[in-house]
C-alpha cells in the first residue's frame, strides 16, 4: 500500500514541475540526438541495415543510484520527464556518463549534483544495455548507503529536480503500483533488496 503522505508530497512536487506547454522547435540549434545508419554484413553472408543513436557527441551510457541515508531513507528525485504520459519521472537519482569517465565515478556527480548527498559506501546493483537495437548506451545501476547531505543542489541550467526522502518500503510499494515506472529505477530497486530487505 503506497503511503498517502508521500503521495501527497509527491504530488505537490509533481505540481510545481508540470509541463503547461509545449511547443516543436524546427531546426534547433543544438542536436543533442543524432543517428548513424551502417551496413553490416554478417558471417552468413547477409546484409542488414542499421541506425545507431548518438547521444550528445557519445553512446549515452548512464547511471542509477538508489541512495540509503544514515537513517534509512530512501531518496526520489522528480523531474520533468516531457516525452513520458504523465510528463513527469518520480525516479531515481540518474544521469548520463560523461566521456572518459568511469561508471562508478559519474554515479558519485550525479548524486550530488541531483541531491547534494554523498557516500563512501557503494554497492555495484547491476549493469545492462539501454536499448540494444539502436544504441552501444551501457546503464550501471548502484546503492549508495550511509547518505549524507554535504552539498547543495548542483543543476545544469535547463534541470529542475526536486528530491523527497522516503523508506524503501515506500519506494517498492511506488514502484509495485507503476508511479516508479523508469527501466533504470526499477532494476536498481529490484537488485538492491537483497541489501535492504534482510
């Protein structure tokens, strides 16, 4: 049963970030998709044609972290999500991997850049590819225990995040009734019971 004081909270903030319009822009300036078509010959001899999607000059690897304060909170970010039914994510902390960076190393920016919270105990969750008909994008999925606030939000210019702490019952009750309904939140909540849930 999903608490209905978080739901509360969470609707409030979901209120504050809602999309009220939204507009195609013809020729953007900046391209942050692009794609390459290849042909490929395969072993048998056959040719099939695909199209790869290049996220911001790099492949779009990314991160999840499901972050564990010292009191047992759980943390959510929500954030406008524009392309998604709601247009809002209630979700994880999350974010792409920069170039020449680590996995784990980009899981520790994105936390505190999208929360102010750091950990120095971090469990790797599982890793798996984002959609690998059309993109090499590799995601990392890590729980960060013993959470403290050290920062303060540090957003690139177009985020709007907002963080909410809740126990992790709470976010496996969201998740069991689809408010949580990212890939990459769901697989890290799933792999870290076997840490949480004892």
């Amino acid at each position: 049963m999903v608490n209905r004081d978080l739901l509360k909270k969470l609707e409030a903030l979901k209120e504050d970030l809602k999309v009220v319009k939204m507009e195609l822009v013809e020729n953007p300036q900046k391209h942050f998709l692009t794609t390459k078509s290849y042909e490929c010959t395969l072993n048998n001899g056959k040719v099939i044609t695909r199209e790869s999607i290049i996220k911001n000059g790099g492949n779009g690897s990314a991160v999840t972290v499901l972050p564990v304060t010292r009191d047992m909170k759980s943390l959510l970010v929500v954030q406008p999500r524009v392309f998604t039914k709601n247009k809002i994510g209630i979700e994880l902390p999350a974010g792409y991997i920069d170039v020449g960076e680590e996995a784990i190393d980009a899981a520790k920016r994105e936390l505190r850049e999208e929360t102010g919270f750091d950990s120095n105990n971090w469990k790797f969750l599982a890793s798996y590819y984002q959609d690998q008909g059309c993109s090499e994008a590799f995601n990392y999925s890590y729980l960060a225990l013993d959470c403290e606030k050290m920062f303060e939000q540090n957003l690139d210019s177009d985020e709007f995040i907002h963080y909410i702490p809740c126990s992790f019952e709470d976010i496996v009750s969201l998740a069991e009734e689809n408010i949580i309904n990212d890939a990459g939140s769901l697989i890290a909540i799933e792999k870290a019971k076997k840490f949480i849930l004892r």
